[in-house]
C-alpha cells in the first residue's frame, strides 16, 4: 500500500494496477471482501445511522388505515392487518430504525385477529378507541385510550373487537432486530381467540397491578413485566403529580414544565421488555425539553396536544397522533405549543435502549 502522508489514515488505498483488478476478481470469486475499501464506513467515528429523521401524519395514517379495513380481510396467514411505518433511509422494508418496527393496526367492529405466539416481543399503545381485548396466553386484556399493553415474546395472543367503532392503535416490536439475529420462532394458536369474555381488568392485572406490591407467590425476577397492562389513569396521575409537585417547589421534573416516567417490569424494577423501553413525556404549555443525543433509536408517538419536534437541526410541526422516529446519535428535543386547548405536550416513547444498555454500546450527551 502506498502511504500518502498528507491523507487521514482511512484514505490510503492501494495503486490502481491490473494485478490489483485480478487480486479484487478474485476475493469476489471466493467470497471475501477487504476491511479497506470500505473502512470508514463500517468504522465511522460516531455512528452515522443510514435510518432519517422522520415525521408520519396521523390523519393520514389513520384514513389509510380506514381504507385497509375496507379492502383487506384479517384472518389466519396475514394474521394482522398491520401497516408498518417505513423508515426512507431503510429502504424496501417495513422497519421505522434498525432495531424496531412500528405499525399501526386496524381492527373493525365485530372482527378477531387470530392467536400466534413469536419470540419477537411486541406492545400495543392506543390512542384512540376502546371496545378491544388483547388475549395474551388465554388473558383477556381490555385495551382502552391511553394504556400500554404488552405481549412479550412466545405468549399467544390475539385480538377482538366487540364494539361497533373500528379501532387503530401502534404496535411496536423488536422484528428488525429480530430479523438480523434470526432469532424469531412462529407458531399459530387458534383461530379465534381463546377467551371471548371481557372483563374490565385481566387476571394478570388482578395479580400484579397494585402498586409496590408482589405476590408472594411468584417472587422470582421475570425477564418481562407479568403486568400485561398500564392504564391510563395510572399513567396520567404520576405525570400530573409530578408536575403539580415543581409548581410546589419539588425538583421532580427532568427540566422546567417537563415531566417523564418509565413503565417498569415490578419483578425487576427495569425495563418492561427485554429489548423496548417504553416512556411517557408530558410537557408543560411552552415548555421545551433538555436536548438529547443517544446511541439507539427512538419512536415517539403524540398522544394529545400539539407542538414540535426538532431533529437533527430540521424542525418539524406535531399533532395528535403524529409519529416521529429519532434515529441513533441524532440530537433532538421537543416544545410543546401554546394553545388553548391543550394545557400539555404528551408523548409516548418507546426506544431499543435496553438492548444498548445490555450490550454496552449505550451513550448518551
Ligand atoms: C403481531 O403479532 C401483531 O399481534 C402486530 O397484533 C404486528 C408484526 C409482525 C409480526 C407480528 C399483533 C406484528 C405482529
């Protein structure tokens, strides 16, 4: 290799000569490829995500939605009729980052989406609608606005809607990061799901949903949270409270008029999934949030109120329902508008930092 002294390290390549053309032929013959051709960008020195900042309409997710409802049946092989968000930089393939996939799900009144079980973990967020029940290993789980319900990998599930509204909601999985590891396993359940009745909390609720409290009967740490739902009214009570609490002087809040929690695993005190962390953020009228930048991907969806998101430098308008994604090391904050309506800015977020924070490759500024 020739060293040109005057260029960085990275651009040093060897002379242009046939011998090296036929010695290139040959490694491509042999199934081999060389690190310095491609150097720079395997080892970039900061990670320089070929996922974009991006920003998805509800209004216009939701009529594609309704028109999908119209057109596509739902039922055994299709499974779902989910339409995942497709991320420009990830060309060809449903993927919102490289880690997660977002979809939003349409269940018409009256219909069954069929049980299956996969390795993949998966949650549902609803911001609209209710009239649904998530049977999770024969759990029947109301799904009502504003709750975070959980399937994580290998439990059966299916869904059903008794009401006479549609109903839409985000379902989040691992499946990119599934798909690249080639870890998923699929099995079919039955066909219609195993429970038809509805009560208004699922026994694993009636079990685990008090909060600080565990049965003693089941004291083991569990990789997922057993709890197969987060209510909105619990949800909306922490944030609330915390920021009542900064109006009475309390530093609760990640900064001013900017309140977050985590849903948590109650066996562990960690993350709900093995893989997803999943958040909630309520911003004050006006109020901005502490600029961020971390290593992983991030999907946010706005649950009410309106403001703006600005990432990377570009700054984009939200709206109820709108969801944006936050690829890795892209700096990012959000602002809440100041509109009469809406008192609050209220985000869901759910990110793959708890496969960062296992593997070590977590960072953050
Ligand atoms: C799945 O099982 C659901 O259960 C939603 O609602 C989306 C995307 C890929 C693979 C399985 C669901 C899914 C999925």
């Amino acid at each position: 290799m020739k060293n040109k002294a005057a260029q960085p390290p990275h651009e040093q390549q060897p002379e242009d000569t046939p011998e090296l053309h036929r010695l290139y032929a040959d490694f491509k013959d042999n199934h081999l490829n060389p690190l310095w051709t491609q150097t720079a960008n395997l080892m970039p020195p900061h990670p320089k995500p070929e996922a974009v900042a991006h920003v998805w309409d509800w209004e216009a997710l939701y009529k594609m939605a309704v028109r999908s409802g119209d057109l596509v049946p739902v039922g055994r092989g299709g499974e779902r009729r989910a339409i995942g968000l497709s991320n420009p930089g990830l060309t060809g393939r449903a993927y919102i980052s490289p880690t997660l996939w977002a979809a939003v799900q349409y269940l018409g009144p009256g219909e069954n989406a069929p049980e299956h079980r996969h390795t993949q973990n998966a949650f549902r967020f609803v911001i609209e609608g209710e009239g649904v029940w998530t049977v999770v290993d024969g759990d029947p789980v109301r799904m009502s606005r504003g709750d975070l319900l959980l399937t994580p990998g290998w439990k059966f599930h299916g869904h059903q809607n008794i009401a006479t509204e549609p109903m839409v909601w985000l379902d989040g999985l691992d499946i990119p990061f599934g798909k690249q590891m080639d870890i998923g396993f699929f099995e079919f359940g039955p066909e219609v799901v195993s429970d038809l009745s509805t009560p208004d909390l699922s026994r694993a609720e009636r079990l685990w949903g008090h909060p600080s409290i565990r049965p003693l009967s089941s004291l083991d740490d569990e990789p997922s949270s057993p709890l197969p739902a987060y209510r909105w009214v619990h949800t909306d009570a922490a944030l609330r409270e915390q920021l009542l609490l900064e109006e009475e002087g309390r530093d609760v809040t990640l900064s001013k008029g900017h309140a977050a929690i985590r849903f948590i695993n109650p066996t562990t005190g960690k993350d709900v999934l093995p893989t997803m962390r999943c958040q909630f953020h309520r911003l004050r009228s006006g109020a901005k949030s502490v600029s961020a930048r971390d290593v992983g991907s991030s999907v946010l969806q706005v649950f009410e109120g309106s403001g703006h998101v600005t990432l990377g430098g570009k700054r984009y308008d939200l709206k109820k329902g709108d969801i944006f994604v936050v690829p890795s090391w892209i700096e990012w904050s959000v602002e809440a508008a100041v509109e009469k309506a809406n008192p609050y800015l209220d985000l869901f977020q759910f990110s793959d930092a708890p496969i960062m924070e296992k593997l070590n490759f977590a960072k953050s500024v």
